[in-house]
C-alpha cells in the first residue's frame, strides 16, 4: 500500500497524533535509532487527486508537523512524498540512515522562525516594467542597502538566541530564517521585540516555530 511520508525525527521522543493527511492514522517505527511517521493511503486519487483536496492534505500535512515540533524537532519530507509501500520505505531509510542521523544531530532541539520583509516603497513601483541603465543600479543599491540594514539589526539584536541564519529574496519581500534552539525562544521573540524599528518603510511579519525546512538538504 502506498505511503505518505512526513518526517524523522530522533527515537528517543515518540510523538502520538490522533489523525494525519485526509483523516488517516499516523504510523511511525523505529529504524536505526530514527523514528520516522508516515500513513498508508488506500485511496491515493481521492485523498490527493484534485486541487482541493491536495490543498487540504497539505493544511493537514503541516499539521502533523506541528504537534510532533511541540515535543521534538523534526526533519520533514517534501509534501507529498509518495513511497509503494513499507518494503520500499524500509530501503530508503537503509541507504540514507547516516544522512538523517547526521542532520538530526547538527541540528539537535532547535526549531525554525521566519521574518519576511517588505518594503512600503514597492507597493508604488511598477516591477513588472523593465528599467535600465541609472534607475536599474539606483534601485539596486536602494534595495541592497535596506536590506543589509534590516539584515544587521535582526542579527546583531538576536545574537545570543540564533544559531544560524538563512535568507532569500523573492520579488517583493525578503525572508530570514532563524534557527533557534528551543531553550532560546522566548528570548528570541523578545529580542525583536524589544529592538525596535529596523528603518523607515519595512514591515516585518514574523511566523514559527517551524521545523527546520531550511537548514536541511532534502
């Protein structure tokens, strides 16, 4: 039967949820000092064949994620990876043990925030038009400078709380992902509390804890 995987985690924290994706059972077991969750869908055409079905699996998926993140931190798979059955799961942890194990234990209890920036001054730009020349740099080193402002206040006021930073910039806003450890995340979200505005203009929208999408290679 074929499987819906979700996460690894360490064995030593096992996590109970009462219903996965499309109201399945959550099924984990114990390989290799790695406990790994997944549930067997019957039905795979009607639990992920439409867009909205597909939508509300994904809702259901992060859900998961979440319960198990309140008791030990995670390293999920991308939704939706499918697997032909238990036998074909039972291989792939068997090659790739070693991976999952070094990743958990580099990434230890730390759960993952994320900030996105955005800048009042786009919402009047007209991105969609291309600009060369003088415009195009001074855009360039407008954007680069607020964003390296912004970058050096989050770090410098959260330094005692962060392990690791990420950052990507997408067309209209900017996100950092913080890797926190999970003792640090009161003082985290206080800090940047407390640090104040980062400059004129930028709004930023924090969201977590997640688990650690970011600082693990799939």
């Amino acid at each position: 039967m074929p499987c819906l995987l979700y996460c690894v985690t360490q064995s030593n924290k096992p996590v109970t949820v009462a219903a996965g994706v499309c109201d399945l059972v959550v099924q984990s077991r114990e390989w290799a000092e790695l406990l790994v969750y997944w549930s067997e869908l019957a039905d795979t055409e009607s639990c992920l064949g439409t867009p909205e079905s597909l939508k509300k699996a994904a809702l259901q998926f992060r859900q998961v994620l979440r319960e198990i993140l309140v008791v030990t931190t995670p390293i999920p798979f991308h939704f939706p990876t499918l697997l032909e059955s238990i036998d074909v799961l039972e291989q792939q942890l068997a090659a790739e043990q070693e991976l999952y194990r070094a990743a958990l234990r580099r990434i230890g209890d730390a759960v993952q925030y994320e900030i996105v920036g955005s800048w009042a001054a786009d919402d009047q730009t007209d991105l969609a038009t291309p600009v060369r020349g003088r415009e195009y740099l001074k855009r360039r080193q407008e954007a680069v400078g607020r964003i390296s402002a912004v970058d050096h206040k989050l770090k410098s006021v959260t330094a005692d709380s962060v392990r690791e930073w990420r950052s990507r910039q997408e067309r209209k806003a900017y996100r950092w992902f913080a890797l926190v450890p999970r003792e640090s995340r009161e003082r985290f979200i206080s800090s940047l509390r407390g640090a104040g505005p980062s400059s004129e203009g930028v709004r930023l929208r924090l969201s977590g804890p997640w688990p650690p999408s970011e600082f693990v290679r799939p």
